[in-house]
C-alpha cells in the first residue's frame, strides 16, 4: 500500500511540474514547507502564513497573501475568495514567482509573461470587477512607500497621488483621461507594462520555504 501510495505521489508531482514549471524535486521540497506551515494539515488558511518572518517584511504582505486565497489565481475560471487551500493550489500561486526559463520557446514566454501579468493585474484588481481604479492602484502605492519611518500618512498620500500622476501619463498614451479614472482594464495593463521585464522583477524571497534559489 505504501509503495503503491509512492508511486501516485510521484506521477502527481509530474503532473505538477509540467503545470507549475517546477522540478519534481522542487516539488518535493515545498511538499515538505506545505506541511510544516500546515502542522501536518492537508489544507493552509491565512493564519498559517504568520511564521514566515520574510512575509513580515514586505510592505504588501496582505496581498501576497490573499492572492493565495483568490480563486482567480487557480488556472481556472473561479471567481472570489476561499478560506484555506490545498497543496495544488499553493503550489500554483508559488509558480507566479518563479523567474523565466532561458530555454522557453518565444510563445512560451508570451505565455508565461502574460500569467504573471494577470497574476500582479488581480493584486491590484482587489473587488474583482475587472478594473484597476484610481482607488486602488493609489492605496497599494501608499502601503508601499509608508513603511518609511521617515515619511508621515500625509507625505505618503502625496507620493502616492504623485505616482498616480506617473502612470497616467504612461496610460493615456493608450487611453483617454476619462477611460483612464474610470478604471484600467487588463488589455491596458498589458500596454502600460509593455517593454517592462515584469518576468526579471516579479520575485518573492520566501526563505522558509527552502525557494531562496527560485523566488528572489
């Protein structure tokens, strides 16, 4: 029975790679972190996330984290939230970090660009209705810059609005003002990012999860 139990793991990690990008032994591994995070669970909730002490310094935690949650994130089609995961699901929003593979064909680093993109458009896109408003994209930009100690609530709301200028101008290229403040779609998204290597940037460094060498 144990061998036999093996054996359908090992095909399962297979399967995982070809969907994820990562090695079966890579697989292996955050098997493993999955279920000391889980204390031996089968599934993972928010509050599991508390131990990862890299978590606790990246001024989007709350983010990374609920992207974990946002069924939008699972390669299909599913719509809103859930309450905990299981190890298929973790380990698919884990390969949104993963940097490019230099071997990937032209097409499939299209491909790969665009998850990643779709990935980082439903971050921002928190209501889930499609849109990045002015609202939104200005409340992540003002989480980010005040971690500074140096700066006050209202120092960093006037960067924030500041950066809210700086892609408008990068957006109105593609669209106008009114189309712009009612909110950025995701084929606009894709235009304001074009020429950006979202794929060399768009790294997590989750130490205790033993991915230091895959998400940086």
């Amino acid at each position: 029975m144990g061998a036999f139990q093996s054996v359908h793991q090992e095909d399962n990690y297979e399967d995982l790679a070809t969907r994820t990008g990562f090695s079966p032994e890579q697989i292996r591994n955050l098997h493993r972190r999955f279920k000391h995070l889980t204390q031996n669970g089968d599934k993972l909730r928010r509050d599991h996330f508390r131990v990862i002490s890299d978590l606790e310094l990246n001024p989007i935690q709350s983010q990374i984290i609920e992207a974990f949650f946002d069924k939008r994130n699972f390669q299909g089609n599913g719509r809103g939230t859930v309450s905990e995961i299981g190890f298929e699901e973790f380990l698919i929003v884990m390969s949104y970090f993963l940097p490019t593979d230099p071997n990937l064909t032209a097409e499939e680093r299209e491909s790969f660009r665009q998850r990643k993109l779709h990935f980082l458009f439903n971050m921002y896109d928190t209501d889930d209705d499609g849109k990045i408003t002015v609202q939104e994209y200005r409340h992540v930009v003002q989480v980010l810059i005040s971690q500074s100690d140096n700066l006050d609530q209202e120092e960093a709301k006037e960067i924030a609005d500041a950066a809210m200028l700086e892609v408008a101008s990068l957006a109105v290229v593609h669209m106008a003002p009114d189309e712009f403040y009612e909110g950025i779609t995701f084929e606009h998204f894709v235009k304001i990012w074009k020429g950006i290597e979202i794929e060399m940037k768009m790294h997590v460094r989750f130490s205790h999860l033993e991915t230091t060498s895959i998400c940086k």
